[in-house]
C-alpha cells in the first residue's frame, strides 16, 4: 500500500446486534463513515473486530461485505493467518484473497510461540509465502496471543521478496521504525504506524501513515493529522491534536471496544455496546471518562473546522 500521501487505515470494528450477531446494517454505515472521514484505506477482521471471537465463514462474510461497501473506493487489507499448519494457515489466505483484499496480514504471533526462535518464525513464513502463490501479504504485530515485534532486519528480507506490501508497526519504538523504513527503501511497501503517542514524529519519519483504533472514535481527526502533520501554518494545531490523542490514550483503550461503540452511538451511529470478547466492565466511571472525550473532541473539532458526516 505504498503512497506518497499520509494515508490513515482504520483498524474495523463489527458490530453487533442485542443477541450477539453481526450487524450488517451498522456495518455498511460505519464503513461509508470511515469512507466519507477521507481514509486511505481499510483494515477489516482485524483485532479491533474482535477477529478472534469469529467463525471462518463469518470473517469471509465480513470481509465480503465490507469490499461491497467500499466497491473499489479504496483498498481493503484483512488477516487470514489464526494458527495452526502453515498449509491451513495458507488455504486461509487463499480464501481472504479471494474475497478481493489487496493484501493479506499475517499476525505475527500466529506463525510462531512466544519461546520459539527468530529463525524458526522466519522459515513459517518463507514457507507460507511459497504456499500462497503470489498472494501480496502483510504482516500485522497483533498483542493477542502476545506480540511479536518483527527487527528490522527480518522485515526488510520480507519485504525484498516482493511479496510483502503492508505492515502494521506496533513496535511503540520509533528507533526501530526509522530503522525498518531505511532498510525497506525504494520497495512498493508501506509501513503503518499503530503508536499516537508519536505520531506526528511517525510521520515526519516517513511512515505511509497511521493505523490506529482512534480511528473509531474520530476517523476525520486522524485524516486530519495525515494530511496536516508537516505544515508550518497549522504547527500550533497539529502539537494540539497530538496532545489531545496522548493525553486520552488511556481512555480510548480501556474497556475497549465497548467505549468506542458508546462513543459512535454518541456520534449517531446506531451501533449496540455488544462484544462478544470480555473486555471488563463498562462502569458509570468509564462512561463519564468518554462522555468528557467526546466533549473535548467536539471542541476541538470545532476550533480545527474539521467536517463530519455523523
């Protein structure tokens, strides 16, 4: 997913309806929301869609659907790797390709143990790149079973086999990035930075882009951000909205996704609360934490003239 524009890339949430099953409804308008908020692109039966609460059949369908939504707009990435054989691992590829994605993520915990090597991890994934014909892939340093960081080394000798298109960094180490973005140079190859803590800096490092969950709080913030990050004119107001997704990171992530559903019911997408991954407890407490975020982003969406659609 390589661009010369800052590009955001949504990580999806799926809704739920009351009784646990999926939404299809809320989900076309949450897509057309990130759609109509100016993102790049689109990063489905992911960890923030609860992937590992899915079925098989119910990842496809998802996945299929939301490329209806999307109807070539823009491109749709999605993981296919949930353990297991790399030839079951590899047939599950096949089947996310051939929904229409224009890369597969492979999550990097899933092709190795925690105890087991780098160089057994690299031989998974040489092997599951011989098994998936020319598939393009991605890879995605997902925390759940438990994160593996790729070194920079090992991804730019992904990368060099031309297979490799997409990776979402969750490394929180901008070192490292710099590091992984000087080693993959001059490849059809976009790096995704998850960590706002330092996104501006991300940024001016030369990542493609964001790829974070406070895309499903305010999508159009985080364009914002992309297409802003370097100007001069808007110095003030781009250290203001850094500051602004610093100082909540913690509201944003606990209880999550539960508070980012609350937070788009408050932007007028009817969504349930619904997850079926128990997360902890949605108290009054947290419920006052993200009304107050939904508040200061008002303010600050106002005093950036920023438009939205809900």
């Amino acid at each position: 997913m390589e661009n010369s524009q800052k590009g955001f890339i949504p990580v999806m949430l799926t809704p739920f309806l009351s009784n646990g099953n999926i939404d299809y409804p809320a989900l076309t308008q949450l897509t057309e929301i990130y759609l109509q908020a100016g993102s790049s692109g689109l990063f489905a039966n992911c960890l923030s869609s609860e992937m590992f609460e899915l079925t098989d059949k119910e990842r496809i369908q998802v996945i299929k659907h939301v490329i209806k939504v999307v109807n070539g707009a823009v491109p749709v990435v999605a993981t296919g790797t949930f353990g297991g054989p790399i030839s079951k691992q590899a047939d599950f590829v096949k089947a996310v390709s051939d929904t229409g994605v224009e890369a597969v993520i492979a999550i990097t915990s899933l092709l190795a143990n925690e105890e087991e090597s780098d160089e057994i991890f690299n031989d998974r994934v040489f092997e599951l790149l011989h098994q998936t014909d020319e598939i393009p892939m991605g890879f995605y340093e997902c925390p759940v079973p438990y994160k593996r960081v790729l070194k920079p080394q090992q991804l730019a000798d992904f990368v060099a086999t031309g297979r490799v298109i997409y990776h979402k960094d969750t490394s929180l180490d901008l070192i490292q990035i710099k590091e992984k973005l000087k080693l993959t140079d001059g490849h059809a190859f976009g790096l995704y930075d998850a960590y706002m803590v330092h996104a501006v800096e991300s940024l001016k490092a030369g990542t493609s882009g964001l790829s974070c969950i406070q895309g499903n709080y305010f999508p159009e913030l985080i364009v914002w951000l992309c297409d802003h990050y370097n100007d001069n004119h808007l110095k003030d107001d781009v250290a203001a909205v850094q500051n602004f997704l610093t100082e909540n990171m913690d509201v944003m992530h606990n209880v999550y996704p539960v508070v980012s559903k609350y937070f788009l019911q408050k932007r007028g997408l009817n969504i349930s609360t619904f997850t079926r991954r128990n997360v902890g407890a949605f108290t009054s407490d947290v419920v006052k934490e993200v009304e107050k975020l939904f508040d200061d982003y008002t303010a600050l969406r106002s005093e950036l003239n920023i438009e939205v659609f809900i």
